[in-house]
C-alpha cells in the first residue's frame, strides 16, 4: 500500500485487462480496493477491477530495483529475520505475508504435480467457466502446471524448524512460472532460480506468504534478487 505494507489483491484479471491498465510486475497501479470479508488474513484486499489505472512504469534493471527498494523496505514491520518469526506474528495476528533473507539455499529442484492435482485443477476450471461473470464474456483458457519449482533454504537466524531440517517450499513466484510456461522448458527455469539465489552474488531474498485454506502452510510467492555491486579494492 501507500505506507509500504503489503497487501493482498484479488482478483486481480492480468490476462484480460487492456490497453492503459496493463501493467508489468513492479509499476505503480492505482485501485479501489477493500477488505475480504471471505478471507480473515489482515492483507487480503478485493479489488474493483474496473478503477485499476497505471500511474508509472518502473525502469528495468539496476533501476527497476531501486524504484521497487523505495516501496519493499520503506516499512520493516513486515521484514522477518525468519520463518519462525514470521509463523509467530500468523499465530499472533494473523499475518499473512512477510519478506525474509535466507542464509544458505541448498537445493532447487523440480517436482512432477500428481494425477490428484491435475484433477483438482480442471474441476475447479469447469467451476469457474460455469458461473455467470458480470464482467467477462469469454475466459481465456488456463494451462495446468504440471511442474513444481522448488527451493531448499535455511533461515539466516535459524529458527526452531530450520535447525533441524531445511525449509523445502513451493516457488510461486510469477514471473519464474511465465518463464517455464512460455517456453515450455521447465529445466530453464530451475537454472534460472538456481542463478538468482546464489547468495554471494545476488541480495535474494524471499516473499513468503501462506494459502488460505491452510494457513500454517507457507510458500514462497515472490523474489527479490537485486545483483550485488562489485566491490573494489583500494590498494
């Protein structure tokens, strides 16, 4: 939002907004929005798609990061030192969302969705495509996913879970499933998570965020990965 707290916007149609409303990952939109009264998480909005306007286009590359930088880290409140912490905020007040630098990433890897997701997937299609919708006409047809992109990562501050054992969490992050979609190469992506989470030579870090219908469950649903600056010797 305006103060630098995330929020949570649905729905929010990408694939079928036109001309001055679409937007790229990053820009600065405008929208009316509103709490979820169907969802209890404190971040969840829903949005009039209707009011959505693009107010500035944010550069690429090194820029694209500075201008996201004055948005990510203008509230620390949301900033976790790990997963612990963040899960104690959930069991507190309901916090939904949060960023956390990891210390070590020890594995991406890609996992084959099963015969039961699939299924899941096409019978929530059908019941969505069945239902009247006020605004569209038509739906541009999904494509199921049959790949998990996946990372193996430890806090930075080791909390009670990651002691133990690893995190291994489900990537959800946007643009990284456009890539393996798009292509069709899903090995493409996996290298290119792999790339970015390298730690000494990116500052990635990892928007977590957990599913409504199980709130202790909780998946990576964006990344940060700015390239660190060289640093140069004096002498």
């Amino acid at each position: 939002d305006a103060h630098g707290h995330p929020i949570r916007l649905y729905p929010v149609p990408l694939r079928y907004l036109q001309g001055a409303q679409q937007y790229s990952i990053g820009d600065i939109v405008e929208v009316r929005a509103s709490r979820n009264p169907k969802d209890n998480r404190p971040e969840s909005h829903r949005i009039e798609s209707d009011s959505l306007t693009l107010v500035r286009r944010v550069p690429t590359d090194q820029q694209e990061w500075a201008g996201r930088r004055e948005w990510v880290f203008r509230d620390s409140s949301w900033h976790f030192e790990s997963l612990g912490q963040l899960d104690a905020a959930r069991q507190r007040n309901a916090t939904s969302m949060g960023l956390i630098r990891p210390g070590t990433v020890e594995r991406v890897y890609l996992r084959p969705k099963s015969a039961a997701a699939r299924q899941e997937f096409e019978e929530k299609w059908e019941s969505v495509t069945s239902q009247t919708d006020l605004f569209l006409t038509e739906y541009k047809a999904l494509e199921f996913l049959p790949q998990e992109i996946r990372i193996v990562w430890r806090c930075a501050t080791p909390c009670e879970k990651c002691t133990t054992r690893p995190h291994d969490m489900m990537v959800l992050d946007w643009g990284l499933l456009e890539l393996a979609r798009r292509d069709g190469n899903w090995e493409k992506a996996r290298l290119k998570l792999a790339a970015i989470s390298n730690l000494a030579e990116y500052d990635f870090r990892l928007f977590i965020g957990n599913f409504f219908l199980h709130q202790q469950t909780w998946g990576v649903i964006g990344l940060w990965y700015p390239k660190r600056q060289a640093q140069h010797s004096l002498f």
